[in-house]
C-alpha cells in the first residue's frame, strides 16, 4: 500500500478458528424477526381497538387510519432518526460517504463529487455510512450512535404532548383525529430505534452493537481504519494499514485485510497466506455478506501459484452464499478472482465479459488510479492471461483490459477497398 501509520509487529498468525463465546459473536437476526413482527402485530390490534372505540370521528377511513400511520410513521422516523445522527457525526468530526434509500445510491466517497445512482435490487435496503473527517483514526465515533436515540427521544416526546394536548377534546373533531393518527405514526416509525437498541448482533452493525463493541480507545481507532478504508474502497483510493498486537475484537479483526493486501501487493506471498489465516481464526467478527472474502482470496493465491485443482477446491468449499456474492465482485479487488473463476470454473465467457465492463465502469468513476487500484489492474491482467490458457472456452483474441483499466475489445473489419484491417472500438461509457 501507499500509505501505512506506524505500527505494532503483527503476532504469529493463529490456526484454527476462534469459538463464539459471547451473545454478540452471534447473529440473531432470525429471532429478532419475531420480535419486530410481533411490535407491529401488537401495535396494529391496539390501533384497531380505538377505531372501534369511537374515539374518532365518523367518516374515517379504516384504510387511511391504518395505512397512512403505518407508513408515513416509518418513513418520518427513519429520516429523522438517521438526521440525528448525521448531525450528531458532524459534531464528532464525521461524514456521510454512502447513503442508500429507495434504491437511490449516493457515493460520497469523494468531497468533490457525488456519485449518484439507481437499484431495483436495493429498493427495499436503507443504508447510511460515515467516515471521519481528513482521515482522522484519532476521532471517536460513538457520538453517532447517540445521536439516533436522541432525535428518537425528541420525537416520542413531541408526538406524546401534542397526543395529550389534542387528544382529548371535546368535541371530537380533526384535532382528535390528527391526536391519534400522529400517536400511531409515532408507535409504528419506533420499529427503526427498536431495531438499532436491542443490544444484540444482526445482519448489520446496529447502534447499540456499535456501542458495545467501541468502548475502548483501540477499537474505536479499528472502527476509524475500518470506516476509512471503506470510503478508500469506494473512492479508489489506497487503503490504510494499520497492525495491531491482536486483533480479537470486531473492527481490529476488519483491518486485517487492508494488511494482506498490503503483502500481497508487495509479493510477500507466505505472509499474504498467513493474514488469511488470521482472518479465518477470526472469522466470527466478520458479518454474513463479508464471510466470503478469506476464502475467496485463498482461491486467488491458490491461482497464483499455479495450483488450480486446489483453487477449484477451495471455490466449492465455500457456502453458496459465499459463492454468490464473490461472483457479483462488491470489491474492486474481487475482480481477478471472479476472471479466474468464470473461466476455469464456470466457464462463463459472457459472464466474464460483463464482469470486465463492470470494471472499466468502476475504474472511470475513480478520480486517480491509485496504488491500489493500478495493482489490481496489474493483477487483472495477468489474471485474464491465466484465464485465456483454458482450454475449454475460445477467447476473443482482442479481449483485454488497457493499462488504464479500460476493457479493449474490438473486431476486425475488412473494407471493400483496402483488404487491410481495421480496429473499430466497440466500447461504450456507461453512466453511474
């Protein structure tokens, strides 16, 4: 890597992998389910019980009452629980790099350029993620994590009072009406702050896991490194690396990566194999959609040193899960390893082809080629020569990929007057 801060040697990498031996080691997402479907069942009958009550007046859609609470009181909430923490993160020294709502993705990866972009996929996802300012690892994140509970506490009280205030006029009117649907809306829209307050592990990091596992002035500089190179990702940016004595806690096990790029940048191959090691010791601190990564970079190596049987091997002990989100390569250093997959072992040539488009999109977002991201270029190449050695698919001979990262792929043309031929790009820029 390009940049480094000063570090601790890091300790003899561990075997084996590390056992869950804490409440938080494991996800409980499944069961939390019942619990947020249980609030909202719970919610919906004791909403129920005042429009039968007669508490409201006559003419009231049923519908409307149920539904408008139901989803404007979601909607609301979750914009102003997540401004309280975009406003608290500015106060600590932070920014929104990524946000993602209704299938709209913003990258704000880079201060000087917003990227903007539509899922269908993501539709449904909502995701907001911050790094601190300049770069800054000495920054304490954990007012973030406050600031959701405190917009939330703002709201309950606000809703409460105006509910006391109107709700029990006479005669009952709109202002009783409004009362109610605004009770609701507010009872609905705490599904958001439930989620983020139960002090148990889910999908994603919530607020109060973050909390749990930021307590120590080492973990939250891990979450910085982390959070840092997140944005690096997107951005196209080196990473930072940052060794510690140990890496047994959630964010100090994140950083591990950033090392074994680092080794394997530097064609320190035993010691890349070693950082994989490490990060399957600790493997429980990764979350699901990050389980893939050890094992996905283990194929690669196992490419690299010519051992295909044993890549081929290690692709299939991966869980599906694991498979299918390497072969959408969500990191820009995934791309050599899927070329190499989609050749030797799905033989999947438009796959490949996609794949390398993908790339060239990605790269042409970057506003520099970093380090980083012209070794994996480097690394892609060779990968794609490695690829076209099989066999069993025909490679167009003008499949590549340029020094700048940009997939060359042209046909040649015989015109009727010169029987010379002539190089047509058939490139097409896409818009992010």
């Amino acid at each position: 890597m390009a940049e480094n801060q000063e570090t601790n040697p890091q300790t003899k990498p561990k075997e084996g992998v590390l056992a869950k031996t804490s409440l938080l080691d494991h996800n409980a997402s499944w069961p939390l389910m019942l619990v947020y479907l249980g609030y909202l069942i719970g919610i919906y009958f004791a909403q129920r019980a005042t429009f039968t009550a007669g508490v409201l007046t006559a003419g009231i859609s049923q519908y409307s009452y149920f539904l408008v609470a139901m989803l404007v009181g979601i909607v609301v909430t979750c914009i102003l629980y997540n401004l309280g923490k975009v406003i608290f993160a500015a106060i600590a020294g932070y920014r929104v790099i990524y946000l993602e709502f209704l299938g709209i993705v913003f990258n704000c990866s880079n201060p000087s350029k917003t990227l903007v972009s539509f899922h269908i996929d993501k539709f449904l996802d909502v995701a907001m993620k911050f790094a601190p300012k300049n770069d800054d690892t000495s920054k304490n994140p954990r007012p973030i994590f406050f600031g959701g509970y405190i917009a939330e506490a703002i709201i309950v009280a606000v809703s409460v009072i105006i509910y006391f205030v109107l709700g029990f006029q006479k005669p009952i009117g709109t202002s009783t009406n409004a009362a109610y649907y605004l009770l609701f809306a507010m009872l609905y829209g705490f599904i958001t702050p439930l989620y983020e307050l139960l002090p148990f592990r889910q999908d994603y990091p919530t607020d109060m896991f973050n909390l749990l596992v930021t307590s120590k002035k080492e973990d939250q500089e891990a979450f910085n490194v982390f959070s840092i190179n997140r944005r690096r990702e997107l951005a196209g940016e080196d990473y930072l690396v940052k060794t510690y004595e140990d890496y047994d806690s959630f964010y100090k096990a994140h950083v591990i990566y950033a090392i074994y790029l680092d080794d394997l940048y530097a064609s320190r191959l035993q010691k890349a194999f070693e950082d994989l090691s490490q990060m399957k010791y600790y493997g429980k601190y990764f979350i699901e959609e990050e389980n893939y990564l050890a094992d996905s970079e283990m194929v690669y190596l196992k490419y690299l040193i010519d051992d295909a049987e044993g890549a081929s091997k290690a692709f299939f002990q991966m869980k599906s899960d694991d498979r299918k989100v390497l072969v959408k390569a969500p990191l820009f250093s995934n791309y050599r390893t899927v070329i190499l997959v989609d050749s030797y072992i799905r033989n999947d040539l438009e796959s490949l082809k996609n794949l390398l488009a993908s790339m060239k999109k990605n790269e042409e977002s970057y506003a520099t080629l970093s380090h980083r991201v012209s070794k994996e270029i480097e690394l892609s190449k060779t990968a794609l020569e490695k690829a076209k050695k099989n066999p069993n698919i025909t490679f167009p001979s003008e499949l590549s990929i340029s020094e700048k990262g940009a997939v060359s792929e042209t046909k040649e043309v015989l015109p009727k007057a010169e029987k010379k031929p002539v190089e047509e790009n058939k490139d097409e820029d896409e818009e992010e």
